[in-house]
C-alpha cells in the first residue's frame, strides 16, 4: 500500500464514520470507531517502509485526531453543547493519550493476525 492509498483508506473510512455520525453517535460508537481507525492505519503503515516507529505513530494518532474533529460532536446532546465547547480540548488530548496506549496494542494484535510473508 502506497501512503496516497492509505490516505485515501482513512479519508474515506472517516467520510463514511461522518455519515454514521449524523444521527448521532454514542460514546461506545465514537469507541468503536477510533478503534478501527487505528487498525486501519496500523496495517496500512505496516507496509510502508519509508517512515521510521514514531513517524508511523504520529502518522496514526493524527488520524484519531481527524476522526475526533470529525464526528466527537456528535456523541454529545444538544442541551449539553455549552459545557461540551469547555471541556472538549481537554476530552481530545485525553482521547489522543489513550489511542497512543492503545495503538501499541493494535500493533501487536494486527501483527500478530497478519500472515507471514512468504520468501
């Protein structure tokens, strides 16, 4: 997989978790989705070898940071929007803090379902 070709996966994975997202979404949906967009980004950097560990990390956690834009304020009702716009950049920093945890497991979950490559 070529980086324009990962980009576009994760592109279109977020347009389509915007669409789920327009009826609103609960906190264990929003869940479910970072998660996959982590698995997407990890298998998808996986075979790309020009970045180095922590530019494959970076590379991933900046999806959960697009996909948080993209749809966390859909999660959130209407009569509860005021505190939202509050509280919103410290719940991003911690949906970030526990992707980056929970990327290193991913990594290994990912590795270890994908099959060996044959020399």
């Amino acid at each position: 997989m070529t980086p324009e070709q990962l980009q576009t996966a994760v592109l279109t994975f977020i347009a389509s978790a915007r669409l789920k997202a327009a009826g609103g979404l609960t906190v264990s949906e929003f869940g479910s989705l970072t998660v996959e967009v982590i698995r997407l980004a990890v298998a998808g950097l996986d075979t790309i070898h020009t970045l180095d560990g922590p530019g494959k990390k970076a590379w991933a956690l900046a999806c959960v940071s697009t996909l948080f834009d993209a749809v966390a304020d859909s999660c959130v009702p209407l009569l509860a929007r005021p505190i939202w716009w509050i509280v919103r950049p410290a719940v991003r920093t911690l949906v970030l803090s526990a992707a980056g945890g929970a990327l290193e497991q991913i990594l290994t979950l990912t590795r270890a379902a994908a099959p060996e490559p044959v020399a």
